[in-house]
C-alpha cells in the first residue's frame, strides 16, 4: 500500500530525551492507561460501548470457565513484554506466558504439540509469513473482534483467522561516533553506492527473516531489482543471523550502518546510552514489519485469548505501543514519539494476504542465487 512521501526525518537520541517530536504528531509517554481495571474504566478507552460491552463478555466468561492465564508463541521478544503487563493490570486474574519463537521452531512446536493432543500455545503474534503460513496448514481458529472491521483491508486475513495488531518501523541505524546522519544511506538506491563499501550490515538475504521480507517486496513492487542485489553482494556486506545481531557490530563501529534496523532495537540502545543514531523514513519504499495475532485451533485458554486480541486493537494498548515504538493500525492511531504518522509514511506496497508466500518464495531464489 503505497503512502505520500514526506521529507526523510531523522530520530536522534537528544530529539527523545528532549521529548520533541519530528515530522509528525509523536504520543505522549506520560500519558496513563486506564486509572485501574478494565471494570473501572471509560468504554472509549477500548474503543467504544460495543467494543467494551463484548470484552465484557469474554471476561467474564474466561474468569467463569478458570481461564487464567494465555500463552504467545512468536514475535514476543522482550521489549514487548510491556504490552502484556499492561493487560494483567487491567484483567487481573489473567497471566500472560510468552516465548519467543519464529520460523521454522514456531512451526515445529506448535505441530508438535497439536500430534502430541496437548495444545500448551494460545496465540501466535508474528509476521505475516508466519501467520499465513499457519492458516494454510489449517492451524488457526476463525475470530473477528468488534474493532477489527475498522482496519484497512490490508491488515485483514479475508477469511477472519488473523488480524494485523502493531507495526514496527525499520530505518538506517548508524555509529553516531563514526559516521554523522548526513554520512549516511538515505535511499535504497544509496545502499548500493560504492563509498558505504564494507561499511554495511544486514540479516542474512538467504533465509526466511526480517531482511528477505523487505527484499521480496521491494523486487515485486519494482522498488529494486535483481541488479540491485548484485551491487548490494559487491559491497561486502556483513551477515548477520538475527536483526538482533546487528547492534552489537553497530555500537563497536566495526560495521557502523545497518541497512535496516527496527526501531524498538534502537530504543533499547539509546536507554543503554549506546552511540546509535536512527534515520526514517527514507525518501520512499519504507518498510514496517506488520505482526499478526491468530487463535490457534485446540488452545486451551480460548476465551482468554479472543479477550487479549480485542484489547491489543484498542485506544488502552495503542498508549503502550506508543511508548515501546510501535505503531497500532488501528486508524487514528498515535506514532512513537519522534516518528511521523504512518499514514503519511510511504511505504513499500503491502502484499495480499494470499500472495505472500509466494513472493517470499519468489525473492528467495533470486537471493539465494546472487548470495550463495
């Protein structure tokens, strides 16, 4: 889905700590969540009197049938525990487990436990790659929330087995101590220039991550093209396996721009006082890796879990992504401070639902081929 340009703005850690914001209107981190429970709380704060009235519902349900707790399985790294504290604190009785698993381990688990007859996973929070591939292999429950028919038609799984929740913005991360933001790529057609040689770092283009997901669009969409990855091999380019291999060879400056970056990775590295520098959005294409929430089919905490995806598409969760870099799709949304409005980001064109294995297959030929 492709969005007006707006001139590029770079997030820099005295522009966060000074709590100003920079080409759009940022959320207020001090601003509170409900002032106690969901039983005590203004109705607008999950999005209405429907909205609230059918939480209701599943509340009182979970807590009759003893569902106290709910386990995530996928994109539920630490820096997004918060989300799911601020859900106990206004459901108490309700736990949240998490466990990060992506790939090719959140498959194997979860049909491991589907064969086995005893379901331990409630909800899949992840990428559209995974998501989509759960539904194919028949793994995830039908479930539409009130306000899920207020998102765009892009963040929808047609047939109701999953629904887009947060967005995280990826831009250019930088060794403030080396290089300045002016130094620095501020276009995919930058990446390939032949002065960032050797200066460079990525995930890995040759498996299923957050750098082939990109990439497969970019190629389809015609924002890139196969010659762009044979210039981008030629500038020696430092792999890493996971995005969050990248910060370590960022802050020591021995690879000191990552071609992209997510942005709570670089929260975590300015509340570290680590010398990192962000840069979003580029002059266009710009990614936001959308993650998805899906019931999968036997879990055990079912009610529980229809009640945490209703609230994480609500006003009450939209204050937390706030504060953690994260944008909520719900329309009307904030943005994190420092970034602008995602409508206003142009963004590289969203894949349908039904094509998207398909371009990621696609893309990896084409890396694996040039890479390899």
């Amino acid at each position: 889905m492709k969005k007006m340009a707006i001139v590029g703005v770079a997030v820099a850690a005295a522009l966060l700590m000074a709590g100003c914001s920079s080409g759009g209107s940022g959320g207020d981190p001090d601003t509170k969540d409900s002032s106690g429970t969901f039983e005590d709380a203004d109705p607008a704060l999950y999005g209405g009197q429907d909205s609230y009235d059918d939480m209701a519902k599943l509340y009182e349900k979970a807590k009759k049938d003893g569902e106290t707790s709910i386990v995530v399985y996928g994109a539920v790294a630490n820096e997004r525990e918060e989300i799911f504290r601020q859900f106990e604190k206004e459901f108490p009785g309700i736990k949240i487990q998490t466990e990060f698993l992506t790939g090719s381990d959140l498959f194997a688990r979860i049909n491991q436990e589907i064969a086995s007859g005893k379901v331990a996973v409630d909800s899949v929070l992840s990428g559209d790659t995974s998501v989509t591939a759960l539904k194919a292999a028949d793994r995830l429950e039908k479930y539409a929330p009130v306000l899920a028919s207020k998102l765009d038609a892009d963040y929808v799984d047609p047939d109701g087995h999953f629904y887009a929740i947060t967005a995280t913005p990826f831009g250019v991360a930088y060794n403030t101590d080396m290089v300045s933001e002016d130094e620095i790529p501020h276009s995919w057609k930058d990446m390939v220039d032949p002065k960032f040689k050797g200066k460079l770092t990525w995930v890995d283009l040759t498996g299923s991550g957050p750098s082939l997901v990109p990439t497969a669009r970019l190629l389809k969409y015609g924002d890139v093209d196969e010659q762009w990855l044979r210039d981008l091999k030629a500038q020696d380019v430092h792999w890493e396996g996971r995005a969050s291999g990248l910060s370590s060879v960022i802050t020591t400056g021995e690879y000191p721009i990552a071609i992209s970056y997510p942005y709570d990775y670089y929260l975590q590295d300015q509340a570290k006082q680590a010398p990192v520098g962000f840069f979003f959005p580029l002059e266009s294409a710009n990614y936001v890796a959308v993650n998805s929430m899906g019931i999968v089919k036997g879990a055990p905490h079912p009610t529980a879990a229809k009640l945490l995806e209703s609230w994480l598409l609500t006003p009450a969760a939209d204050k937390v992504f706030v504060r953690i870099g994260q944008y909520s799709l719900m329309p009307g949304s904030e943005a994190p401070k420092g970034l602008p409005k995602l409508e206003s980001i142009d963004q590289v064109t969203m894949a349908p639902v039904d094509e998207i294995q398909e371009i990621n297959k696609a893309a990896l030929e084409i890396t694996k081929k040039i890479f390899q």
